[in-house]
C-alpha cells in the first residue's frame, strides 16, 4: 500500500520520546518532512539526526505545547520551514497513577492543560490554514483509558474520553474540507529502551510517573497477560497505526477512534 506521504509536512506534538519518537521516525521513514515538537529540544533533536541521517528531512522546535502563542509562533515556524502543513498528530500527553482521592486541583490543572488544552491549541491553530488548503489529516492519540476508564488514572481517563469526544465533533465539522480527524488508543505501550525516552518522559526513571509501576521483568509479564495477544504495546504498533491514519489510504475514514492495544477492549457491536 503505498501511503503517499512523500514530501507531505507532519507535525508532531511530543515527537521526541517513547511513542511519538516512533510516530516521528515512522513518519520520516515514510518521506514526510516532520516537525518535532517538544518540550525538550536534546532529545528531539536526536530523533532529527535519525531522520535526517536515514535520508529525510526534520526539524525540532522546542514549545510549550500547553501555551495557545507558543503554538501560534511553532506553526508560524513550521510553515516558514516546509510550507504546506498536510499532518497533525497530537500525541502529546502526560499521567501520574494514583487514587483519586490522592489528586489534588494543582493535579488536575496539569493534566487538563497537558492532555486536553494542548488539543484545542493545536486544532485552533492548524485547522484555519488544513481548511484554507483544502486538505487535513489529523491523528490524536487518546488511550484505552478514555474508552473504557483506568484504575488510578480518572481525571487522565476522563479527559482522554474527552479528546475523542473533541476529535469527533471536530470531524464533523470539517470533513466538507477534505480534512479528517481521528484518533488512536493505545493501551500500555513501552518503550525499548531508556534511550528512547524525553527528560520529562512517563517513562523517564525516578520521576515516579508510570515506570515505577512495571519496575520488574516479572510485572512486565504478569501486565502483558492483561491482552489477549499477550503483550505490552511497542511505540512501532502505535507508529503503523497513525501513519496509515495520516496517509490518503484512510481518507474515508474519520471520527474514528481506533484501539492498538493487543485487543485489550473490544468496543462497538
Ligand atoms: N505509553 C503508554 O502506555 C500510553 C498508553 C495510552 C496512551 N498513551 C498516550 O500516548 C501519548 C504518548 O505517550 P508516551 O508514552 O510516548 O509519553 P512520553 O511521556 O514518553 O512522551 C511525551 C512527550 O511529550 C513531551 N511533552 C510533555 N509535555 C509537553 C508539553 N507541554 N509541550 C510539548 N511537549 C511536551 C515530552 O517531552 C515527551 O517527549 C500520550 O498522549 C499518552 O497519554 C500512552
């Protein structure tokens, strides 16, 4: 199948660490220009090098993506990099597991801001120029959590549910633009290696976020057989899934929301 994104433009928020490293060099891989937006610029830019060293073409802008003018002046930027911007993928998100009685509003505005205000600063900023040019593929990444709800993870899980939500109503909305909107859950998905991931990652030791939740080879398996298929998520299944959602091969498909997670929910009839 040939996804046709040579010479497209993909911007991708949190592009530098864990899943949305994979999305970026995926992307890349696939003769897209890509845009990696992140927080931290050093782990970005290597994700840059492996574009840039494999053939393609890349750049990282560092941006807050929390701040509506610090993804005003990313976009002005991107555009004055690679012109037209054909991709968005949203893949920035962040979560703390604890009990909800352990969260508090300091909490609650960190995670709100991270991973539902960063969507609305992305689609307010982006979908003005996709609609202008007549063309948009855009790829959230939710979570299994905002489908089905987590244990210690409910104000994530309410405000992923919240992003699909979002990206559907959106979709609904501009689909008479050749623009489609989609988004792809995943569940647990791991990275391989600690060289994989940002400094403000999840994923990044001692910062007490996820990690410490699957510390041992022995949790890891015992969490794997939470899937039928037996497996914690890799960021390559997750990479697959949003590139044939950014290509023109998924251009009748939007409003979707698409779990990639070793068939750990089942949703619809
Ligand atoms: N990994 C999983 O098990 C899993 C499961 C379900 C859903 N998800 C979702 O997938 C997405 C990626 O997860 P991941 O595991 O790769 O996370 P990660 O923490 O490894 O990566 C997130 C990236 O976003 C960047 N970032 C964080 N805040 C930012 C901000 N304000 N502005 C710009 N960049 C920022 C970080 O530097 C990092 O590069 C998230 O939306 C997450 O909620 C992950």
């Amino acid at each position: 199948m040939d996804l046709a994104l040579q010479g497209k433009t993909a911007i991708v928020t949190g592009g530098a660490s864990n899943i949305g490293r994979r999305i970026s060099l995926t992307l890349g891989r696939e003769g897209a220009n890509v845009v990696i937006v992140d927080l931290d610029p050093n782990q970005g830019n290597k994700v840059v090098q492996e574009i840039v060293g494999a053939g393609g073409k890349a750049v990282c802008i560092e941006t807050d993506v929390t701040s509506l003018p610090a993804v005003e002046a990313m976009f002005k930027q991107s555009v004055d990099s690679f012109g037209q911007v054909h991709v968005l993928v949203n893949n920035v998100g962040w979560d703390k597991v604890m009990y909800f009685l352990e969260t508090d509003p300091a909490l609650w505005d960190k995670l709100i801001n991270i991973n539902y205000r960063s969507n609305l600063n992305t689609f307010k900023t982006v979908l003005p120029h996709m609609i202008e040019n007549g063309y948009g593929r855009i790829v959230s990444i939710a979570s299994e959590a905002g489908r089905i709800g987590e244990f210690r993870e409910s104000v994530y899980s309410g405000l992923k549910a919240g992003v699909i939500a979002l990206s559907k109503s959106i979709a609904r909305e501009v689909g008479r633009h050749n623009i489609t909107v989609n988004t792809v859950c995943p569940g647990l998905t791991m990275p391989e290696d600690d060289s994989e991931v940002s400094a403000v990652s999840m994923w990044a030791k001692g910062r007490g976020e996820v990690i410490d939740f699957f510390p041992t080879e022995v949790e890891m398996a015992q969490a794997a057989k939470r899937f039928p298929l037996r497996r914690v998520g890799r960021p390559q299944d997750i990479a697959n899934a949003v590139a044939f959602l950014s290509s023109d091969a998924a251009s009748f498909i939007t409003g979707q929301a698409l779990s990639v997670s070793g068939g750990y929910t089942m949703i619809g009839s």
